[in-house]
C-alpha cells in the first residue's frame, strides 16, 4: 500500500508545483489545480477521510465520492475545452474570409502565383485582421 501512496503522492506533488508556477498565467485554473492537488495528497496519505466525507454527503463509500468528483471534473473540462475550440475556429473563420475578400478573383479563374507586393499585402492584411479578431476574442472572455 505504500508504493502507491508514493507514487500518487508524486504526481500530485508534480501537479501542486505546475500549478503554483503556472499560477500567473491562468489564476483560475491554477487556483483549482491547487485545491485539487493538495486535496489529492491528503486524501492519498490519509484514505478514511474520504469514506467520512462520503457518509457526511450521503454517499456509501470514499471511492464513489472521489469517482463522481472526477466525473464532474472531467465535464467541466471537456466543456472548457468545446468552447475554446469554437472560438478559434470562428477567429480561423474571420481569417479566412479577410483573405478571401483582400484577393477577390474572377469566377473560373485561377491565379497560380502572387506578385511580391500581393505577397506582402496580403500578409499585412492578415496580420491585421488576426490581431483584431484576437482582440475580440479576448474582450468577449472578459464579457463573458
């Protein structure tokens, strides 16, 4: 039972120090990965803990608690992670159609190569039109 209780304990540990170092970046998230892991770490050393919790909530055993915690954990994740690849694929859509629109063609038409200066404006366009579209990518993260 103690190998285990060092390696849970390791990782955790590893867990507690990515959190405290990444904590500037992301004061939430690291805020929740703290509270995680150091719960983590006393639930590892001292496994009745969780069966007292458990009955105090009304469920039967401390494994069921820990169980249904990372199920919730776990949803909340997988819902973070949705909403930030929705808001990077409407950014990649609004790039899109800025390029599109800065290099309009005939239809039927195709244009095989681009001139220096086609080059070069229509990297400065893009370059504009990303830093807006992050911009409005962050102030809907603060509305929100």
């Amino acid at each position: 039972m103690v190998i285990i209780k060092v390696i849970l304990g390791s990782g955790l540990l590893g867990i507690l120090i990515y959190a405290v170092v990444q904590y500037r970046r992301s004061r939430l998230l690291s805020g929740a990965m703290i509270a995680t892991s150091i719960a983590g770490i006393v639930f590892v050393m001292f496994p009745d803990i969780t069966d007292v919790l458990a009955n105090a909530v009304g469920i039967g055993r401390g494994v069921d608690l820990i169980l249904y915690c990372f199920v919730l954990v776990a949803l909340i994740a997988i819902f973070n992670l949705h909403l930030r690849m929705r808001a990077s694929t409407e950014v990649t859509t609004e790039l899109a159609r800025a390029i599109a629109l800065m290099s309009p063609r005939e239809p039927g038409a195709a244009k095989t190569h681009l001139s220096e200066s086609d080059d070069e404006a229509l990297l400065a366009g893009s370059a504009q039109v990303a830093s807006a579209a992050v911009m409005r990518s962050d102030s809907a993260k603060v509305e929100h």
